[in-house]
C-alpha cells in the first residue's frame, strides 16, 4: 500500500504542477469502502486519518471499530433521511447533502448531538439517471434555504462525473461545478469553497478544473472484493 500511495502522491504533484497549482491546494480523501478493517489499518500506519464510507452502517462500523483512535470518518454516499441520527453522531463531514428534508432531519439530529456538521452540496453534473445530486439550477435556492439551519455549514460542492472515456466530458463534469462554486461565491455564500471531485480513474483531470478534495479509494487500497467480510 506504501507504494500505491506514493503513486497517488506524484500523480497529485504532477497533476497540481501541470495546472499551475500548489499542491497543498488538494486534499487526499481515502475511500475505504468495501475494505477490510486490516486494510484500513495499514493505510493508518501511513499516516492516514480520514476516511471515506457509502453507506451510513458502514460508518457506524468503522467509527467502533477504530473507536479509540483520533480518525475521521466521512460519508461521501447517498444519504437516506432516516439515517440522519447516524450521521449526525458519527461523521466528521457529510459530501452528499442534495435535498432539503436530509437537512432539516440532521438539523434535528445535530441540535441533539450539540455538533455543527460541515456538509457539501452534491450537484448532479452528469448526464446518468443513475446519479444523485441537485440540479445546478437549483442550488442558489437551496443554499438559500441552507441559511437558516445552523448547525450544518456548507463548505463547498460534490459531483460525480459522468462515466465515461470521454475526457471531455469528465472536464465538462468538473469545470462545471467549478463555475457553480464561483456563481455561489459570487452571490454571497463565501463559505463555498471547495470542490470535492475525482476518484481514482479521473482525479487529475478534477484537478486541472480545480478540485481541492479528491475520492480515491482503489487505486490506495487494491481491487474491491465485494464479496470479501471485514
């Protein structure tokens, strides 16, 4: 894993050094998912402290298992309303906030747990049915809205790229969310700045457009065994 994290370490400098970037402009997010706890340890032993999970049981998991080390645990997946008392207890941010009744139940949930959530908006910048995420033209309505609760606090944007080959339309994808970020900026919600976007396959072609949190998860860790417990 030692030297599959130092590929991804020069693939980030290559990739910021050709956009005219500093590298520490870019935030690695390991994507433990599917993963086994062991394996999850030894990217610890590298330095690692946060972490990315799908599913909020999962989180749940790996917030107990790890309990007594000082790690966070991020949930980048589709969110379900229901699982709002999980989130607001065991993540450290949440990167997929896309519609007003997910907020107002972590509202609730967070004013219990006394915490203030940083979030990211999820834009559904791809063409897929498959994808979730706002509109892009919703999302000034929806930071709007996002005001009057207090204990989340948006800090910048999601997206997932259309899968594809196409490189154009991966930066299509990107460049897009960029553009949103700076409109929301513009517009008064200074807060919005980052872009989280980019996983394994694509995260230097997010980071020519700009990306400051990239999604990586095999690439770090190896093919996923879904099949494979913990």
């Amino acid at each position: 894993m030692q030297s599959r994290l130092h590929s991804i370490q020069l693939r980030i400098e290559n990739a910021c050094l050709a956009a005219g970037r500093p590298t520490s402009e870019v935030r690695l997010l390991p994507v433990s998912k599917t993963f086994s706890h062991e394996q999850v340890e030894q990217a610890i032993a590298l330095g690692l402290t946060r972490f990315g999970e799908n599913r909020v049981q999962d989180l749940r998991d790996r917030y107990a298992h790890f309990k007594e080390q000082d790690l966070q645990w991020v949930m980048i997946g589709h969110a379900q309303t229901n699982k709002a008392k999980e989130i607001a207890r065991y993540a450290s941010e949440l990167q997929s906030l896309d519609r007003l009744a997910l907020a107002e139940s972590l509202q609730a949930r967070l004013s219990i747990e006394k915490r203030v959530l940083p979030v990211f908006i999820q834009v559904k910048t791809a063409r897929e049915d498959t994808k979730f995420g706002l509109a892009p033209e919703q999302l000034m309505e929806f930071l709007t809205q996002l005001r009057s609760f207090d204990t989340l606090q948006p800090v910048g944007l999601m997206t997932m790229a259309t899968q594809t080959k196409d490189q154009a339309e991966i930066r299509r994808c990107f460049a897009l969310l960029r553009q949103l970020r700076d409109q929301a900026r513009d517009a008064g919600f200074e807060r919005i700045r980052r872009l989280s976007m980019g996983m394994s396959g694509d995260f230097e072609l997010a980071i020519a457009e700009g990306a400051t949190d990239i999604r990586v998860g095999s690439a770090l860790f190896g093919d996923r065994d879904y099949d494979q417990p913990r």
